[in-house]
C-alpha cells in the first residue's frame, strides 16, 4: 500500500504518510488515493482543495464551520507548519482536547481531521505552502473560531515555536475562549462512537 496510516490519540484523527520514490530527477508520490483511503476506513468525500502561503510565525486558526463542518487532509507543499486540531464534536469523550502533528514537506507527511474540529496551524519555516482538500463547501456566514491561546484547551504551540513569536490577522487575535459559551461550539457533526 502507498500509504501508511497512523491512529492519533484522538479518536478519527490521523497522520498519514505516503511511499515517496525518489532519485537524482527528484520525487514522486500519490497524495490521496481514494481506493486506499477506503481500504483503511477513510470514506470521505472531497470537494474542495485550498492552498495558502505563509511566512515564519504565522498562525491560522482555530478555525471551523458550525452547519457545514469540513473535514480537511491537510499537509505542508513547502516549509514546515505545526498543525492542531481540537474535538468539538458533540458528545466526544474527548470534546475541548487537542492534538498537534509537526507537517514537514521533506517527510511529505499529511494529517486527517474529521468533521467536528476546530484547525489551526503555526509556521515554523521561514516560508510555507499549506495544502487542504476538504468534504464541504467554505461557507464565510457559517464559520466560527476558537482562541488560538485559549486558558482551557492549553495548547501547546510554545514547544515546537523555536522562540517565535505567532502572527495573527486581526479576525484570529479576537476568537471567543472556550469558556465563552459550549453551545458556540458544539458544531453540528454528532460524535459516533465504535
């Protein structure tokens, strides 16, 4: 198989990493195969892929849809990025936890996160190339978001920061803290348990 597929702590979530073949030319690997992906229990279905750019200490997020949840398979095209995501799904064990994975386009590695999350990354490169494809439409009126630096949910972004200091955009540095009200944030994915 192309593709190896780690469980996270955090049940539904994922860190995957594709067979990359390589030599003196360069590379090549296949990024999402739907056939192997179902195989491993994966069966979303993508409809939108995004890319953004980032410089050194930028940080986006924590982002997510509250009618229209996204799930993303997210990876880094160049540079590095810390990426997180926090369980909002009603009726988790782990509802308001987190889980990071470290993207490094030399290691091609990709992270899944189901519908239910709120994501968020953090560069840690000089510069990076951030990739997404995603199982519903961006809908601007229907987005939400959580405080990157929020008390309860204590990420922990100052561990992998190397002594950067995070640049947000104006509509980041005002998200409400998870204290603000649970029912702003229990998003309309239903936990389904095994």
């Amino acid at each position: 198989m192309p593709f190896e597929f780690k469980k996270c702590p955090i049940e539904g979530l994922y860190e995957i990493q594709p067979k990359v073949f390589g030599d003196s030319r360069g590379y090549f690997f296949e990024v999402y195969s739907k056939k192997d992906f179902f195989e491993a229990g994966l069966t979303m279905d993508f409809v939108q892929d995004n890319q953004s750019s980032s410089s050194k200490g930028v940080l986006r997020g924590l982002h997510f849809q509250k009618q229209h949840p996204q799930g993303k398979l997210v990876r880094a095209v160049s540079g590095r990025v810390y990426d997180v995501a926090v369980d909002l799904r009603n009726g988790s064990p782990t509802f308001g936890k987190w889980h990071g994975v470290l993207l490094d386009a030399e290691k091609q590695n990709q992270f899944y996160i189901p519908q239910g999350f709120a994501h968020g990354f953090y560069v840690l490169s000089d510069s990076a190339v951030f990739a997404y494809k995603c199982t519903d439409f961006y809908h601007p009126e229907d987005e939400g978001g959580l405080m990157w630096n929020d008390p309860t949910i204590a990420v922990d972004w100052t561990s992998v920061s190397e002594g950067i200091k995070p640049v947000l955009s104006e509509k980041d540095g005002k998200h409400p803290s998870f204290s603000f009200d649970k029912n702003y944030f229990d998003i309309n994915a239903k936990w389904i348990g095994e």
